[in-house]
C-alpha cells in the first residue's frame, strides 16, 4: 500500500458523503469516491482534486453483488488497499411512512440499501481492511434509528418511520454484531449520527450544513488505536442505542 492512509466513503458524490471525503482528503489521504452515477461520481473526483485531495471515483451500487466486488477489486488496484471504510450511502424511501400504510416494497428498498448495502461492502472490503495496521470502519446512522430515544417521551425523533428510522435500528444492531464478530481484530467500528443536515434526502430542511455533519464521521474514521469501539456517536457525545 501507498504511504498515505486510504479510505472509502459510499454514496460520496453529494451531501454529507461528499464532505466525509473532502475532510479526510485535507488531512491527506487517499479518498475513494464511491457512487453510483458516473457524471455526478466523476465531478465529484474533479471537484476534491481541484481542491487538492488525492481522490479516486469507485463506480459502486451497494445493491449489487457485481458492483460491490469490482469495486474491491479497483481499490485493490488503484490503492494497493484500503484502512477506512465510511458506510454512508443511504436512501429514505419517501415519506409518509406509518406502520399501517407503508409498502412492504419500500420497506425492502430501504433495507436494501441501508443495511444489506452495508454489510455487502463491510464484507468485501474487510480482506483489505484486514491488512491495515490502523483499520476504521463508520457507519451513518441516525438518532432516529435509537430506539431508547424512540422510547423517550418529548425526545426529537421525527416523524414516524417504518422503514427509514427502523432501517437505522436495524444498522444499529448489524453494527453491534461486527463488533462482536471482529472483537478478536484491530478493526474499530462505530455508528455516526450527523444529525438533522440539509441534504436532498429531507429536501434540504434540515438545519445543519452538510461541512457540519460529516464532522462526526471524520472523528470516528481518525481514532486513534485505542479509540472507541463499537459505539454510537453524535457530535455532543455517545447516542444511546
């Protein structure tokens, strides 16, 4: 592998995943530009070069077997490796979502992505993080996914959610598991709520910029080794599952 470390971020043409790979791009790593549309994936790349990052596009739809191990494959290539991987690439599935009138179609898109998505690329890339000596791996969740705070009366969860904040949870406890798994490893591994950011995937209502949340996200990927592992962060703090 090259000197610098080298990272992946998911769903990083856009949003907060754009800003994960521009902040770890700053500290001088190596950045993976994971997204699937080539146009939006390669002005990205252009973009952080531009500001002097080190990036690299990885054509990748976390939906897809295929895709998923090409892209291994390529940061093999390209890299030589990888020590950082940020699970970021999310849908919502549109709102509203009640437990009575959410499709089950929706349920299973959402899911899809925002978990199986997950665990597809953790374990593809999990030969290469293997290898590296300080190897991180971030998860974006999100507070709505907790369920004590689901629980809390008066707490700021959003609307009610049967499948984007119940995709959260469930993340949550894959997450909970590859800490368990991997216990025996130098792999830290950690959940991150940005918290309520204006992105397109809440039409840009939320109140933090997308700079802002990536914050949390590039804290975790840079712990040091004997950093946290497997818990659930915000930027004030540990979340409670």
């Amino acid at each position: 592998m090259s000197g610098s470390t080298v990272a992946l971020i998911t769903g990083a043409n856009k949003g907060i995943g754009y800003e994960i790979a521009a902040g770890l791009g700053a500290l001088g790593w190596r950045v993976g530009v994971g997204a699937r549309d080539d146009r939006r994936r390669e002005e990205a790349v252009a973009k952080l070069r531009a500001a002097g990052a080190d990036a690299f596009g990885v054509p990748l739809d976390v939906t897809d077997d295929a895709s998923v191990a090409a892209a291994a494959e390529l940061i093999e290539a390209e890299a030589g490796g990888l020590d950082v991987l940020v699970n970021n690439a999310a849908i919502t599935g549109g709102m509203p979502q009640t437990p009575t009138t959410v499709a089950a179609e929706t349920i299973r898109a959402v899911v899809e992505t925002n978990v199986i998505g997950v665990v597809r690329v953790t374990n593809a890339m999990l030969p290469m993080l293997r290898r590296s000596a300080s190897p991180r791996i971030v998860n974006m969740s999100s507070s709505v996914g907790s369920l004590t705070l689901q629980n809390t009366p008066g707490a700021s969860v959003g609307p009610i959610s049967g499948a984007y904040a119940v995709s959260k949870t469930f993340l949550n406890a894959m997450t909970t598991q590859y800490v368990k798994e991997l216990a025996d490893t130098n792999i830290l591994i950690n959940s991150a709520c940005p918290g309520f950011t204006a992105t397109d995937l809440n039409g840009f209502r939320g109140v933090r910029t997308p700079e802002q949340g990536a914050q949390i996200a590039i804290r975790l990927a840079t712990l040091p080794d004997d950093g946290p592992n497997g818990s659930f962060f915000d930027d004030n703090g540990v979340v409670p599952w």
